[in-house]
C-alpha cells in the first residue's frame, strides 16, 4: 500500500474513530494495570498529612493562575477591538478554562467561549479570532519557558532518559526559535497575516505579542509551583516545572481530557525513583482536586445562572415574535 493510500485511509472519519478509540482503551489498559501496583492506601496516608497552610498557599496559586489566564481574553479583547467590559473577557475565559482542564479544549476552550461570547453579542469571527489569540498567547509562553529549559539542560533526567537529552535540546531550540519568530512576525508589521489550520490571524502589534508572551510565562510556572508546594520542596522547582510541561505537551498529543494518566505517567517517570509513588500520586491526586475540580465547580456555579437567563429570554423572544 503506497503511503498516498495510507493518508487517504486515516482521512476517513470512521478509520480515524477506531483509530482513535484503540489507542484510548490501551491507554486506558495500561493505566488500569499500573493502577493495580499502587499501594492507594498510602496514597490516602500521604494525603492526609498534608496542612492547612500549604493546601492554601494552593488555592492561592491557583487563583493567579486563573486569574492570569483570564488575562488572555482581555487583551484578546484589545486585539479585536471591542467595547464591552473588562469583567465579560475575564468571566468567559475563566469559565473556558475551567471546563478546558477536565473536559479538553474542543469543549471548554471552544465550545464554551462560542456559546458564551454569542450571549454577549460577539460574532463568529470575532470569537475565532480571540480563540486562536488566546492559543497563541498560550503556547507563545510555552515555546518560551520550554525552549529554555529543555535547550539548557536543566531537567534532571532518569538514567534511561539519558539517550533522550540531545532531542530534548533540540526541541528546545526549535521552541525558542518558533517563539523568536511569531515577535518577528509581529514586530514586520499589522498587515502580516498568520494562518492556522483553516483560519487566519492577523499579526498583532508587538507591544501586544510581548504582553501575550509575558503572561503566558507568568502562568505556565503557577501549575508547577502547586504541585512544588505539596511535594514540600523534596524535589526542585526547575524539574518539577520540565515534567508540567512536558505533560501539558504529551496530554495534547494524546487527546485525553484533562491529560488522565498522563501526568502521573510523566511524573512517575521523572520522578519515580526519587520519591514514594504513593507521596507523588498524592500531590498529583491533590492537584487535580485543587487546579481543576474546586475551579470547575465554581465556574458551573457561575455559568448556570447565566446559561438559564439566556434560555429564558430566548423563551419570552420565541413567544413575541408569535
């Protein structure tokens, strides 16, 4: 079979399904298996011990976290030109990003903000356009910090990941080098136009590329400086930010919401051997619970009202127009 009828193949929607749902369930036998092997007694131990102090400096980090990302839509917000309120911006992107990290992007980073920008009066073109602003301003930090840090070799490698160092250095390089050349990009001019997938953006100016760049490096570290805090400082920052990232990357890949099992799966790998698995599944297990379920709840708790408001002014529009 020649490689043209290969792609022809996978293009089709059912073969890519199977494809996708075998993948999904060895994924999901492999994680079972690995499940079998902890001892989640101890990981119940270990999540007891934690206080109170650190569980809220938790909180805490989690909050600038959202906060920051909520940053995104806002000056997604001056790239587009709108008048409405700050307020609007920083509500639906806390809400996307809340069902982003347990439900995956095609729901909370798209589906949500269509829905809840059309609430508000924002055409479809303008919501694309705050939606790749707002990817591109994510990943503009991450090729950034990764680059950085995968190109200086900082990550402290298991034994068996030695061969692996050279690629994660190239990787490096040419994250830095994507990131280097959307400010190029950028600082050439406004009438240069980038294209991602089927859509295009038009090149912000790069006072703006610089503020998207900025908070997208101050928001990536928060993630890893949680779990930092529950692993109480036995492990150094610097590594335990490589393994966030390096799962942020490996879960998109993937296409499993909410990265399950892949961020145990990278963290155990890393750090399997300098720690307990029963202390690591904890921290990660209290990661989750803190980074995304308390946020989840709080955005349900705040979309809701608004989604049955909108549903009964629609009602009363219906019965108008009759």
């Amino acid at each position: 079979m020649t490689i043209t009828k290969i792609k022809a193949a996978l293009a089709r929607p059912w073969v890519r399904r199977t494809v996708t749902a075998l993948f999904l369930a060895i994924v999901g036998a492999l994680i079972a298996k690995q499940a079998t092997l902890v001892d989640w007694q101890a990981v119940a131990g270990a999540i007891g011990k934690y206080d109170r102090r650190n569980v809220t400096i938790c909180f805490a980090l989690t909050a600038l976290s959202y906060l920051i990302y909520s940053c995104f839509d806002v000056i997604g917000r001056s790239y587009i030109g709108s008048r409405l309120p700050v307020r609007t911006f920083m509500r639906v992107a806390f809400i996307s990003y809340a069902f982003n990290q347990s439900f995956g992007s095609l729901i909370g980073g798209v589906a949500f903000r269509f829905r809840l920008y059309a609430h508000v009066g924002l055409d479809a073109v303008r919501v694309s356009k705050i939606i790749l602003f707002s990817v591109f301003t994510n990943w503009l930090g991450y090729s950034m910090l990764a680059g950085l840090l995968f190109l200086s070799g900082a990550i402290a490698l298991p034994q068996k990941w030695s061969d692996s160092r050279l690629l994660l250095q190239i990787i490096g390089a040419v994250l830095i080098c994507t990131a280097i050349t959307y400010l190029v990009v950028c600082a050439i001019g406004k009438q240069t136009t980038i294209r991602f997938k089927k859509q295009e953006l038009r090149a912000p100016a790069l006072r703006l590329a610089i503020v998207q760049l900025l908070l997208s490096i101050a928001h990536w570290p928060l993630t890893a400086a949680i779990v930092f805090v529950l692993l109480q400082g036995k492990i150094e920052f610097v590594t335990i930010l490589g393994a966030m990232l390096l799962s942020a990357v490996a879960a998109v890949i993937a296409h499993i919401p909410a990265g399950i099992g892949v961020l145990e799966a990278v963290f155990l790998g890393l750090l399997g051997r300098r720690l307990p698995i029963s202390e690591l599944l904890a921290a990660l297990v209290v990661f989750r619970a803190i980074y995304q379920l308390t946020p989840l709840a709080l955005a349900t708790a705040v979309y809701l009202p608004s989604e049955f408001k909108q549903r009964r002014t629609t009602q009363k529009g219906l019965l108008l127009r009759r």
